[in-house]
C-alpha cells in the first residue's frame, strides 16, 4: 500500500517562507522521481518541481525558480520543498507525487504534467497573503 503524507502547509504573508515535507511508504521510494505540484480551485494541477530518484536532477517551473528548492533524504524516504519569498500567487493546494521518472529524453517534456505520477498524497494548503 503506497502512502505519501504532505506536512507544513499553513498560511503565511508574502515574502515568507515555508517547508513542505513528504513522507513516502510502502514502494521503493528510492527508485522514483518525487515531484510537488500545486492547484487552485478551476484550473489543472501544475508541477512546481520535482527531483530525479538520486537527487542529481531537478526541474522547476518558471515562477517558482530561485525562490523554491526540492530535496530530497532517501535515508527518512522524504521529500521536501523550500518556499522562499513566498507570494500571493504560490497560494494553492500542494501535492506530493511519485512515480519512476520519465525516460531522459522526455524529463524535461513530462515532469510537470500531473499525468506522469500515479501516487499522490492528500494535499496541503499554502496561503499567501
């Protein structure tokens, strides 16, 4: 039984920060690409960032870049997101997802479209104000 648990969620004024944390159980986390995404109410969830099985690669989306960093500690199975400089229009439902990475050629075209993973966890909402 696959379990993805999203934790630091809050609200926060622009310019803060938060951590999200996704704790991964009961598949072989350390094989998988984990990737946070993010939704509002009426549109589709979008990728915010993702980082590769090992660690070495990491894609963002552009309103996010220099502002977010995913991580990722395979020893506690987690995932993290750092959110810097927070604003008004990072406010969403975040979600953690997993699944094995897409192929090299297509990483680049594929991480950010929800599609791609087949494990999700629950959600946690971020407000910025």
């Amino acid at each position: 039984h696959v379990q993805l648990v999203e934790s630091g969620g809050g609200s926060v004024q622009a310019g803060g920060s938060l951590r999200l944390s996704c704790a991964a159980s009961g598949y072989t986390y350390n094989r998988n690409c984990m990737a946070w995404l993010r939704q509002i109410p009426g549109k589709e969830r979008e990728g915010v960032a993702v980082v590769s099985a090992g660690g070495s690669n990491t894609y963002y989306a552009d309103s996010v870049k220099g502002r977010f960093t995913i991580s990722r500690d395979n020893a506690k199975n987690t995932v993290y997101l750092q959110m810097n400089s927070l604003k008004p229009e990072d406010t969403a439902m975040y979600y953690c997802a997993a699944d094995f990475c897409p192929s090299t050629r297509d990483f680049a075209r594929k991480w950010n479209s929800a599609r791609t993973y087949s494990y999700w966890g629950q959600g946690t909402q971020v407000t910025v104000s």
